[in-house]
C-alpha cells in the first residue's frame, strides 16, 4: 500500500490518534479522495456524480463515524505484517480470483494488481481508467467484469 509505504518508516512510532484530528481525518478521507477525484490525472469528469462525495461526507458526519473510520484507517498499517500468511493462503489454495483496479488510485502502486499474479497464475487482472473508488466512476464496467467473471466459475 503505498500510503503506507510512505508513512511505513513512522509506523511504530504511532500512537492513539486524539480525538480532535480523528474528526479531521476522517473528514479528509472523503474530501480527499472524493471531492478531488474527478480533477486527478484523467479520470473522467463527466461519469463522477459530485454528490456522492457530499452523501459519503455527510454519513461520515453522524455521531461516532469519525472514530470509526479513522480506527479502521489505522489499523491498515496492520495489513502489511499480515501480506505474507495471504500470499502463502493464495499459493496453496490456488482461488479464483477477479482483481478489479484504478490505475489513478493515489493508496496503492500501479504494480499492485499484477503482483496477484506471483501467487495466483491465473488471476483475472484489470486495471481501470478510475481512481481508489472504482465504482463511482466505472460501475457498468466492473458489473460486466464480475458477471463476466461469475458465469466463468460454473
């Protein structure tokens, strides 16, 4: 993940989060990536329906929903430790596998989604003109590549 890459070096040093920047941070996950979504690289502006980013930012807004999200994005720094225990699951179970990706995602690296393949040969890769929030943008494509992808597993 590459915003943790980033932070990785600090990722020790983290404590709890006080509760005045968990407000603003979990703020900032939807004015971040949504609000500004349709002006990254080329994402296209005229499939991202601007109210979605305010319907995300007033959920966020309810009663307890800023110490949850932020919870929740700390506790990703968790996931790298744990990457090897999956690859290892992906390698032995061999699973069918869709991986469904944003090529303007600004978390994770473009290398990402081919990496999959290193455990599981036959994975379905498809990088998207979208960004992290894939479905805003491309929801009739990746419901074509699932039920592509579904009608294939029987």
């Amino acid at each position: 993940m590459k915003v943790w890459a980033r932070i990785g070096k600090r990722a020790g040093h983290f404590g709890p989060i006080a509760p005045p920047t968990k407000a603003r941070f979990a703020q900032s996950l939807v004015v971040g990536h949504h609000a500004h979504a349709p002006r990254r690289k080329r994402s296209r502006r005229d499939r991202y329906d601007p109210d979605l980013w305010a319907d995300e930012f007033s959920f966020l807004n309810q009663s307890g929903q800023a110490n949850i999200q932020s919870d929740l994005f700390y506790d990703y720094r968790t996931n790298i430790d744990s990457y090897p225990k999956w690859q290892a699951w992906m390698r032995e179970r061999q699973p069918q596998l869709l991986v469904i990706w944003g090529k303007y995602d600004p978390s994770f690296d473009i290398s990402e989604p081919e990496a999959y393949r290193r455990d599981v040969p036959n994975a379905e890769v498809h990088v998207l003109d979208a960004g992290h929030f894939a479905l805003d943008t491309k929801a009739d494509e990746i419901a074509a590549l699932i039920g592509q992808f579904m009608r294939r597993q029987k």
